[in-house]
C-alpha cells in the first residue's frame, strides 16, 4: 500500500507521522504479537490482554489500511482467517524494537541485559513511590 494520509501536510516531523499510525495503547501490541507469526482473531486477542473484540477489530482495519499488516481470509468452513505482518509491518517493529530495550532499560527496573539492575533503577517509577 501507499503512505499514509491521515493528515496530510499536517505532521511537525517524521515522529509525528509514525505516532499517527501506531498511536494509542493497542496497536504496537498487536504488532508486536504478528511479529512471532500469523494468528487468527482469537489467538490475537489472547495474546493482547485486555483489548476489546471490537477495539482489535477497528485497529486490525486500520493497519490493514495503513499496508501494516495483510489479512488473509481462507475459502473454507468454518471460515478462517489470518493476520500476519507486511513488510512495512516487519520495518516498523523493527524501528521500536530499541524502544522497547529502552522501556526494559528504563521503566521496567532492568538493563537491556535480562534481569540486571542498572545505576539509575533505583528512581521510583510514579511520584511518590520509595
């Protein structure tokens, strides 16, 4: 698919224009479940805790409009259909994939290396906390 024109000529810079196509909650989740390997509606569902059918639906639209991710509807009964990552799908987690070592790094108390603590872990993570 082409680029996207949610709001053309209306983006600030490259971060806004990547914020508008994967903003809110859900949609950096669900790509980051279609990067292990197809799933079905249900199997994506379980895999992100918490969302909505009709929330997973809406955005599965969206990031197919988008070219993110490829639905795949089989001719069989009962009917089946699979989600799976486009190639700017695949691009786009690869660009979070640093964010998420930051997120690990800096907001879940561990270093990039799995279960180390690093010299600045020690910041509480909400106003208040000890």
């Amino acid at each position: 698919m082409g680029t996207t024109e949610r709001r053309p000529g209306a983006y600030v810079c490259g971060i806004d224009a990547a914020m508008d196509v994967i903003g809110g909650k859900w949609k950096v989740l669900i790509l980051w479940a279609l990067n292990e390997r197809p799933c079905r509606f249900g199997e994506l569902r379980r895999e992100v805790p918490g969302i909505t059918e009709k929330v997973l639906a809406s955005h599965l639209r969206e990031m197919e409009a988008d070219g993110l991710v490829h639905r795949e509807a089989y001719d069989e009964v009962p009917p089946r259909v699979e989600y799976s990552l486009t190639a700017r799908g695949v691009s786009l987690n690869e660009a979070l994939e640093p964010l998420g070592a930051w997120g690990r790094a800096h907001v879940l108390g561990g270093s990039a290396a799995a279960g180390q603590m690093g010299e600045d872990d020690h910041v509480p993570l909400v106003a208040g906390g000890a």
